[in-house]
C-alpha cells in the first residue's frame, strides 16, 4: 500500500513540476528561435506543446522513482549490544 501510494504522489508532483519546467524551457526555446507573438504563437507554443509534453514525461517518472523508494526494505534495526 505504501508502494501504490508513494507512487501517486509521485506522478502527481512530478506531473505539476514537469509542466512547470516544460513552461520554463518553453520560453527559453520562444527566446532562442525569436518565435512570432503573432496571435499569440508563442504563448500556444509553450502551453499546448512544451507544457504538456513536460508532464506527460515526467509523471512516469516521478511515479516510478517515488515507488522505487517506497519498496526499499527498511533499514535493518541496530544492535543493542
């Protein structure tokens, strides 16, 4: 259970970061490529291709790297002698 739960936090911050740096990375590329504005191109540009393609890689990911670490047995108790 721990698993399965760790797991949806995971693909849950990880979607939210991953569209957050998908916009970050969008504006950079607007930036470097001198994207027209006309219309606003450039605003669709970022939030309907670099933003979803963000989430849609990372969310997997942080899913699979959050329930990795939740199936790690726990450390083994010290001794007491």
């Amino acid at each position: 259970m721990k698993v399965l739960l760790l797991g949806f936090l995971g693909l849950i911050l990880v979607v939210i970061a991953g569209g957050a740096i998908g916009v970050g990375v969008g504006q950079i590329c607007v930036a470097v490529f001198q994207v027209r504005n006309f219309e606003g191109g450039a605003g669709m540009m970022v939030f309907f291709l670099f933003m979803p393609a963000g989430a849609i890689l990372g969310g997997p990911l942080g899913a699979w790297l959050l329930g990795r670490i939740g199936a790690r047995s726990p450390a083994a108790p010290p001794d007491g002698n």
